[in-house]
C-alpha cells in the first residue's frame, strides 16, 4: 500500500484497492470507474485493482528518484452519472 505522511492531524492514510465505505478506515481508494446506487445514495468504486497497480508502480518508480509528493484536491460537488 501507499502510505501518504506528514498530513496534517491524521495519521496511517493509505492509498489502495477497496470498492466501498466498507473498504476503508478513512484511506483513500482508487477506481476506473464508479457506480452510484440511488436508493442508498452510496457509490462504488470498480476496477480498483486495474487503477491501483499502474499508480502504485508509477509512484515506486518515482519515489527510487526522490521524494514524491501528492497533492489532494476537494471536488466541488460530484456527479452520480
């Protein structure tokens, strides 16, 4: 997994697979694509393996470089289609 440091006020936040709220503890999951469930007003991330595994090798390669920061941006609303 992808552990993300020096965050402000949290600690071990990791970036990995999952598909749902169940998934994490408060990590943040990577997915190709979503799928919003209307009557329990919940998404699903989908294809999580596939989006994970060239992130993680692309942020390894990096990081044999040097350090490797990742910025986070709050979305301004998300869309359910």
């Amino acid at each position: 997994m992808i552990q993300l440091m020096d965050v402000l006020n949290f600690s071990y936040i990791y970036i990995h697979m999952g598909n749902n709220f169940s998934d994490t503890a408060g990590c943040l999951l990577v997915g190709k694509t979503k799928k919003y469930f209307k009557k329990m007003h919940e998404f699903e991330i989908r294809q999580s393996r596939k989006a994970y595994i060239p992130l993680y090798k692309r942020l390894a390669a990096m990081m044999e470089k040097g350090d490797v920061f990742v910025k986070i941006h709050e979305l301004s609303s998300c869309r359910t289609n």
